[in-house]
C-alpha cells in the first residue's frame, strides 16, 4: 500500500532487518498482470527461502516507497505480506483477517496502480492473526493506518485490488481510464 502525498514517507529503513543480506528489489506487477487477481496460495514450510523472499520484500517496500507489500505484487502468487507502518518492518504469513468495526475514509494508494490514490472508505478498525517469519503466530490489531494496511494487503492476497473498493461509478470510470491508458501504451 501506498500512502497519499500529505503523509509523506515513513518508508525510513534500508539495512537488513530480518536475515540475509544483500536483498534484492523485485519489479512491482502492476494493474492488467493476472496475477494480481489470482488467490495466492498458503504457505505450508516457513524455511530459509520464505526468509529470504520477505526480506527482499521489505526491501523492494522500502525502495519503492510503500507502507506494504503483499508477494503477488512482485508475481509470487503466495500468502505473504509485510508491512512498516513507522515502527519497523513486520512478516505476516497466511493471515486471516478477524474482525474488522467502524468506517475510516482514507486517501489510499497502492504500488500496483502507481500515481493514483483516492479516498477510500472502509473499517476503521482492523485485526489479523498469522504467521511471523519464523513459523510463530502472530496477532496485529489497530485503528486507522495499521488497520488500514492489513486489509488492503489481505485484500491482494485474495485477489483484490483497491479499485474494488471504490463505489459502483468510481470504479467504472477508473477502469476505463486504466484500460486506456494500457491501450495508449500499446500494452
Ligand atoms: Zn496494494
């Protein structure tokens, strides 16, 4: 996910966090790539190569700047997500999104449809439980950017794009748009 201009960046981090180091940046997939819309598969074996792809992860958030990164965007069709809301980098592994309450309307972005963002309603409040990057479950709960970026990225993990959450005219307008601009681009 990616926050809209007013907030800045808080994307501060670039040294290696979790594991291995270098990290690499992956290409971010962008809106038209099917893997976007596809459900990504759980992950059964929390190993070193799950480490390693997290860690280039975070890194390519950091590079791009985002506040998350769900691993479709970067064409790994799998149930991972991490996310840096200003406190450090977190893994979340096959999550479930719990309970979610309120409405919070919220300039959204997201690295797959670069340069756009739009005010997006959704729950306020927020709370997932997974796995962290070594296999322990994990418990993430809060209200306004934290909820906002743990459904935004569970929602790319199902093959969700932010689009879909804008109403019924919106959206109709913004596919077109994107469509053609594609077609402009000879895509
Ligand atoms: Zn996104």
């Amino acid at each position: 996910m990616r926050l809209g201009a007013r907030y800045g960046s808080m994307s501060t981090h670039s040294t290696c966090e979790l594991s291995s180091c270098p990290m690499a940046i992956f290409p971010i997939r962008t809106f038209g790539d099917p893997v976007l819309r596809t459900k990504a598969k759980e992950i059964d074996t929390i190993d070193s190569g799950i480490r390693r792809l997290a860690d280039d992860m975070i890194e390519t958030m950091y590079d791009a700047p985002g506040v998350g990164l769900a691993a479709p965007q970067i064409g790994i069709s799998k149930q991972l997500v991490v996310f840096d809301i200003g406190d450090g980098p977190k893994v979340l592994i096959n999550p479930e999104l719990l309970e979610t309450s309120g409405g919070w309307i919220f300039d959204e972005g997201c690295l797959s449809v670069p340069g756009r963002f739009w005010e997006i309603e959704r729950p306020a409040f927020a709370r997932a439980r997974g796995l962290d990057e070594h296999g322990r479950e994990v418990e993430y709960a809060g209200e306004e950017l934290l909820g906002r970026v743990l459904q935004h990225e569970i929602d790319h993990l199902n093959g969700t794009l932010l689009i879909e959450r804008l109403d019924r005219r919106t959206r109709k307008e913004v596919l077109r748009e994107l469509r053609e601009e594609a077609l402009g681009l000879g895509l």
